[in-house]
C-alpha cells in the first residue's frame, strides 16, 4: 500500500496547483511546495481544505539540495510515507536564439528544470525504497523537448529533455521497488509562464497552429497526471504522455 503523501513541487499556481487540488479530490495528503509567492500556496492549500481535503505550503528552491531535503522532511512529518512525487516546478526565460543565451542563464534553467527533478526524484526514490512502500512519480516534461523550440528557449527544450532520458532509465531503474514513473509532454498550455517569457499572450497567439485549434488548461494537464499517479495507470511505467492537442 502506497502512501497518500503526494508531494508538488511548483505548486502554488499554473500546472501544479491544478495538479494539486486535483489530486486532492482523489485522496491526496498534498505538500503544495513553492518558490516565492507564499500567498499563491496558502490559496491552493485553502482551496483544497474547503472541499473537505489536506493539504500543506512548503517554500524550498528545488534547485537546492536542501530544501529538497527538507520538503520531503515536512511531508513526512506531515502525512507519513510520501507515495506520490509531481515534479513540475520549471522556469523558462526570455525568448532568444541559443546564440543570445548566457551561460548563467543556461545554468539556472537547467538547475531548476533538470537538476531540481532528479533531486526530488532521487529523494522519493531513497524513501519510497527504504519504506518498502512503492510509490509514483511523474515529471513534467514538455513538447519543447522533441520539438527543440527554437529562437525561443533552446535551453529550456534541452533541460526537458533531460527530464525525458531520466524518466525512461529511472522506471527501468525502481519498477521491481514497485515505483512507477511516468511524464507528461504539455502542448501550449494557457499559463503565467509564457508571462516570464516576455510573451503574456503566447498560448492564445498561437492557439492556430495546434491541431484541435486551442490552448489547453492547467486543469486538462491535471487530469493527465492524476491518472498517471493513480492506480488506473498501474501497468504504465516509463511512458511519456503528450498533452498537447496534438501538437
Ligand atoms: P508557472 O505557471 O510558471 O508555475 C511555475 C511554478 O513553479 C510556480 O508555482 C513557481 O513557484 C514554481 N517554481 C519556479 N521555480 C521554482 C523553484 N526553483 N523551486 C520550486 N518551485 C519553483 O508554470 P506552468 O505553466 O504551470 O508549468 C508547470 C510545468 O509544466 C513546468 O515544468 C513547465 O516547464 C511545464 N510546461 C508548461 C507548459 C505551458 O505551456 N504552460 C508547456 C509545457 C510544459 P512560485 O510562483 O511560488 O515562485
């Protein structure tokens, strides 16, 4: 029997809060983690007690080692064995051509995107192996990965794409742990991020070229992943799932 501890990382708006207060409706003691916006968390976490379910806010850079450490720490603490792992937290810059891109810049994204999940994933891993519990990850890959995004964010489609080659060894690596781990490929998904890319509008402007001829939601994205962590999914492991309209 798995844990209901479900940790989110990001959690606090977009995707990951989705995500969270989805999986809440499914039973999911959600650790709801975040950057910065410390009242965005507590909103989710609120959400979530309202329709009768538990939830906690956690700040931590998944970035840093530390914090990783120290989430899964108050996730325990908070709700026993974790059994559930969203590594959804990730950044994106400005849109530039690779050639524009600082190494600074190239670091952090990857930092964040890359680095951040195999923390958390190796994290969940260490403690759903020693409980002897089993468990679920799903990383947050993107349709930047097989697509490249150029001009745009070449740093960001290579630190997703790290998350993809991860995703494929670690369920080779856990499956006989009895922990399963999955990704999904987001599309053009109507979020703050494309804000940060300087490019508010980005999911709407270019809702046209995606076949069923929209952007989708955080919410659709959720029930993706929601899936995934649950049992309906209990043979699919080491697949990486687009969520992209066909894009
Ligand atoms: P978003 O609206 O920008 O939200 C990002 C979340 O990540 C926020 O909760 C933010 O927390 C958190 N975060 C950022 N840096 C962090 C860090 N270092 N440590 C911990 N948390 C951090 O993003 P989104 O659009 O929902 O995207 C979620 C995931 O889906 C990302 O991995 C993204 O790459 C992926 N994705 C999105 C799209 C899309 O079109 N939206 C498409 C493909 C893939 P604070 O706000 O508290 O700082």
């Amino acid at each position: 029997m798995n844990g209901r501890g479900l940790i989110v990382t990001g959690g606090s708006r977009g995707i990951g809060a989705a995500t969270a207060r989805r999986a809440a409706r499914d039973g999911w003691q959600v650790v709801v983690n975040y950057h910065g916006n410390a009242a965005a968390a507590e909103a989710v976490v609120q959400a979530i007690a309202d329709s009768g379910g538990d939830a906690i806010a956690v700040q931590g850079d998944v970035a840093r080692e530390a914090d990783v450490l120290a989430l899964f720490d108050r996730a325990e603490a908070a709700f026993g064995p974790v059994g559930g792992l969203v590594n959804n937290a990730g950044i994106l810059d400005r849109a530039a051509p690779l050639s524009e891109i600082s190494s600074a810049r190239w670091q952090r994204v990857l930092q964040v995107n890359a680095t951040g999940s195999f923390l958390a994933a190796r994290e969940a891993v260490r403690r759903m192996t020693a409980a002897a519990t089993g468990g679920v990850i799903v990383n947050l890959s993107s349709m930047a990965a097989p697509l490249g995004a150029a001009n745009e964010f070449v740093d960001y489609a290579a630190s997703k794409g790290a998350v993809e080659s991860m995703t494929i060894g670690l369920a080779r690596e856990v499956g006989r742990a009895g922990i399963r781990v999955n990704a999904v490929r987001p599309g053009l998904i109507d979020t703050d991020i494309h804000g940060d890319a300087g490019i508010p509008d980005r999911a709407r402007a270019l809702a046209a070229s995606v076949p069923l001829g929209r952007a989708g939601s955080a919410a659709e994205v959720a029930e993706a992943i929601v899936w995934l962590l649950s049992d309906a999914a209990s043979y699919v492991t080491g697949a990486i799932l687009p969520v992209s309209g066909g894009r």
